[in-house]
C-alpha cells in the first residue's frame, strides 16, 4: 500500500509536509509522488521545475524530494542517517526536532485593517517562495513610489488597512459597499543603519490636500483622477478610482515624506492572520463588552484571534473618548504584541504556523510592483528582521481639532510639533536614544579632529549645496551665523556635482577653524577634506562646506543618530501596555 492509501492528499496538513533534513538542519518539501493536489501548492502549471523535483521517487519511502543543485554543485545522492529525524510518511503527522532554520528567518511587515504585522519567512524550497509570490497582488503606481528596493539605503513603507469587506463574518465593519478606503495608516520608516524604525500612525480623519495623481488602469492605459482640497485622508484610497499610488502622493503633500513603497491589506487579514499564529495576547486596564463590535474581554490580559481580534482593533467605542485616535493608540499597543508573537520562539521554531502564516500573509497582502516579487520581499524582511524591538517606535502624527468645525469630527497638523516629527523622519533621526556606531578611522584621518580649535567667530566658511534638499545651504547657513556665532560665513549656491557625504576642504593653515566647524557640524575626520583655501566675497581666504545627501537639516550634527524629541504619545515595540 503507498503513501496515497494511508489517507486523502486533502487532509494532509502542509507542515507535515516539511522534513527536517539533518544533513543540512533545514527544513525541505517532501511530496508523494503521485499527489499534484496536495494542499502544499507545487509550481503553477508552465512553471520551470528542476529535473529532480519533477521526478517521481521510487525509494523506500515513496517519496520523492524537490532538490536544486548550487551553481557549480552537484545534488548529493540521497542517503539515511540515523533514526531519529526520520521522514513522516506523507499524509501522517510525524513529530519533528523544535530547530530554527538556519539564517533564513525574516520579517515581513504587512497589514490587516490594523495594516502592521510581522510575517517570519523562511520555510524554504523555491518551488514554494514562487507559489508564495503568486498569491500577492500588486499595483503600478508609477512615480508615486521607487522604481526598486536598495538595501544598503534608508526606506519607507506606507501600510495601508482598508475598510473594504471581503471574506465572510465581514458585514458589521466599514461601509457597505466601499471600495477600499484608507483606515488604517502607518507609515513606516526604516533607518539606513537599522538601528531603529518609526511607525508614524496618520488618521483617517486628518484633513488633507490630496493631488491629482495617475493611475493605471486594467488595460494598462494612464488616467490621472483630479486632486481635492480640505479633504479627509481616508479618500486618497477609492475615492473617484484612487489607487494606493494617489495615497503615497497625499502623504508626500501632507508630510514632507516620500514613501518609497506600499503595503496594503483589508479587514479579514487580522482574521486570517491572527488565527494562523495561534492567537494574540491584549491586556484591559477594564472589562470590555461593547455591543457595537461585539467584543467582550475580562480585565487584565486575554488572547484573541480571529472576529475577536478583529474586533479589538476596530473598536472606538470601548476605549479613551470613543474616537478614531483613541483606537490608532489601541492599535499600535496590538501591534506590538503581534510583532513580539510573531519573532517569538514558539513561531519561529513551528513549521504548521510558519506555513499558514506565510500563506495568509500572502494572500493578504497588495503590494507596489517594484516590490512585488518574492526575492525582493525576501530581502526586505531580511532588513526589516536587524531593527531591535526597543527601537521600533509608535507614534501619531501631531494633530488639533479642526478649527474651522463647530461640532468636532476631523483634525489638523499640529504646526507647533508635526514639522519637527516630519523632519526627524525625513533626515533619519531616531525617536528612541540609539548609540552612534562609530566607524573606526585610520589614525591619520581621526588625527585631523585633535588639537587647537579657533572661536566660532574666527571660522571663515563657504557652504555649498552638494545633494542636500533645496534651500539647505541658506537654512544651515542662518544657523551658523545665528545659533552657533559663525558669522563670517557665506552661502556659495549649488556645487559642481552632487555628493553622498558632506566634506570640508581646508588649507593645512586653517585646521584650527576646521576642528572648530567640525564640533559645531558633528563631522567625523573623514569628512575633513585637507586641499586649498579658495577666496570669499572679500577677498580672504576660506574653507569650503559641501553639503552632501547625508545632510540632516540644519542644526543637526551629522553624526547625530537621535536628538530631544517633541512631546509626543509614543510606545516602543518591546513594551507591553494595557489599553485603556
């Protein structure tokens, strides 16, 4: 009797389908050869499949193992080794050692109507990455986004959680036949060194100027949807045929910040992700039992998955003022929980919920093409996975009651604190204290900081724009002359080429205003410049400030990884809270 016979490929659990191999101490997909329905998808039909995945196997087994040889490698015959890590028989749960995958754990962020959630990739085996691939849908959103993803740069992701319904048990929540409209929204900014991240919730409420934007549409033809004014955010999704592509421009207008990429998933990925996990733990400060969204929950700590979970994060009627920003608090605490549940130990080392979480994950998920292929994805929860938990940050943008309202339904950018929380996003500042990794310098070179400084008053410089965002060489300029008592100074206008780091070229007789510029600007030996003096407006000799695209705004030291934040609401990824 073969493997078919011991029970219907149906009912085989897509975990048990993974072996762990202990040659290699990875995790491989073992089909039965005769199986092409098995719940653990093999490639679509006209995928390329390796000549020995699509090969049955005749062993003692019965199975039959999707192997691809390294470049320049040949696959090893297949051989036994101990007892112990011996292959389940295909339709039959067999008990497998509780061991990580070997460097291949990643952490994908994605969204439900909370639009966050931490996805640990890593399951292995081509054949099941393209399968994987298959299931996200994607957008071209032209110029609204970045045409690839770099690795080696800081990036942002703008998640979006929809109040379209889809899936079953959906009917209580958004409205009735919504096209999708922006609920829930994160901007997610990842630091170019991943030391840290910040989460910049953006209410649906907030009032907005949205652009025109161009869309395109199913027959791959352009049409550009016409902007609106003194609008709520949530209509830069599905309002007049809006695609993701019109809310990344609306969070450029409103913030300062061009999101490089988007992620987008509707109400029933909390559903199906949560349940794949096993649940989520939330904590009350006080019983909840709100009719409205039928959730109820004991004081102190429970676990949800599933409608509840659903519930918990769409609820405003059972926490703070009953209002949207009450609930984004709410949210984000969620979050964090479900990102500790995620990378915990009891995920990372399950196959059963690594695969239906990678699959609900997926299916969940509507991405920008420039993202949407699974190596890609793979190498972006590869960086996503280096930030530490205590460093990812929530927080809200800054925001007021309307003032033009009587009756308060919608909120403004606070002007007092939102453009410093734009700008720190914008220039990669840290909203948690995170040590500067300092680079060591050849001796020569970390040489050029020591020794006598001249006053602030006596350095002559010339500042030059090199790559930094228009209006950078005035800006740091006034702050030379006006906070840091550089007053002869002067600003020189664009320079000749563009360049990633800014520089300071000095003659040997002016090192001392050089080491005196570089306290005051944060620069390392590096980027002290020894060369020639050039001749300023006056006719005296002075050393030359390039401002290159590292530059982080006026004020702020170059080698400044976090500086004195706004007072803000804010919670970090570690912390565990009660709402509220």
């Amino acid at each position: 009797m073969d493997a078919q016979g011991r029970g219907r490929a149906d009912d085989v659990d897509p975990a048990d389908q993974w072996v762990l191999n202990p040659r290699t101490g990875e995790y491989e997909l073992r089909l039965p050869p005769s199986a092409p329905q098995s719940s653990v998808p093999g490639p679509r039909r006209g995928t390329p499949r390796s000549p020995d995945a699509s090969r049955d196997g005749g062993g003692n087994a019965g199975t039959a193992r999707r192997r691809t040889a390294a470049p320049g490698r040949e696959v090893p015959p297949q051989r036994r080794r101990r007892p112990a890590p011996e292959e389940p028989a295909p339709g039959r749960r067999g008990r497998r050692p509780e061991k990580k995958s070997k460097g291949k754990r990643a952490l994908l962020w994605v969204g439900g109507s909370t639009a966050f959630v931490v996805l640990v990739a890593g399951v292995g085996g081509y054949v099941y990455l393209k399968h994987l691939e298959g299931n996200v849908s994607t957008t071209d959103v032209g110029s609204a986004g970045s045409s690839s993803f770099k690795k080696d740069e800081a990036f942002n992701i703008l998640i979006i959680g929809t109040d379209k319904r889809t899936g079953e048990g959906n009917e209580g929540y958004g409205d009735k036949g919504s096209v999708g409209h922006a609920d829930t929204n994160i901007l997610l900014h990842v630091s170019e060194d991943r030391s840290n991240a910040t989460a910049l919730s953006i209410p649906r409420d907030l009032i907005v100027d949205v652009p025109d934007c161009e869309t395109v549409q199913e027959d791959k033809t352009k049409k550009v949807i016409p902007g609106s004014t003194g609008v709520r955010f949530n209509t830069s999704l599905g309002e007049s045929g809006r695609d993701a592509g019109c809310t990344m421009r609306t969070v450029k207008e409103a913030t300062g910040i061009q999101p490089d990429h988007f992620m987008m998933a509707d109400f029933n990925a909390v559903k199906t992700l949560t349940t794949a996990v096993g649940g989520v733990d939330v904590c009350v400060e006080k019983a909840v039992d709100d009719p409205k969204s039928h959730l109820k929950l004991p004081a102190g700590e429970s676990k949800v998955e599933g409608e509840q979970a659903l519930a918990f994060v769409r609820t405003r009627h059972a926490f703070g003022n009953e209002g949207d920003l009450d609930r984004i608090k709410v949210q984000q605490q969620f979050l964090g929980s479900l990102m500790r549940k995620m990378s915990s130990s009891d995920t990372l080392t399950s196959p059963t919920k690594l695969v239906k979480l990678a699959e609900a994950a997926t299916n969940a998920l509507t991405v920008d093409k420039a993202i949407g292929n699974v190596g890609t994805l793979k190498d972006l929860a590869l960086e996503l996975k280096k930030v530490p938990p205590k460093n990812i940050t929530f927080t809200t943008v800054p925001v007021i009651d309307n003032p033009a309202e009587k009756v308060k339904a919608t909120v403004v950018v606070n002007e007092t604190t939102g453009p410093q929380v734009f700008d720190m996003i914008r220039n990669d500042i840290s909203f948690t204290e995170v040590k500067q990794k300092e680079k060591k310098e050849a001796a020569a070179v970390a040489a050029r900081l020591k020794g006598e400084q001249s006053e602030p008053s006596e350095v002559r410089v010339r500042v030059m724009n090199g790559g930094a965002p228009a209006g950078s060489a005035q800006q740091e300029l006034s702050y030379l002359q006006t906070d840091a008592g550089v007053t002869k100074s002067e600003n020189a206008g664009n320079a000749p080429a563009e360049v990633a780091k800014t520089t300071l070229e000095y003659a040997p007789d002016q090192a001392d205003q050089a080491r005196a510029l570089a306290e005051i600007l944060g620069l390392s030996g590096a980027a002290m410049k020894p060369g020639e003096s050039v001749t300023n407006s006056q006719g005296l000799p002075t050393m030359t400030l390039t401002l290159g695209k590292d530059f982080k705004g006026a004020g702020v030291k170059l080698n400044a990884k976090s500086i004195e934040t706004p007072d803000l609401d804010k919670s970090t990824a570690d912390q565990k809270q009660c709402a509220s």
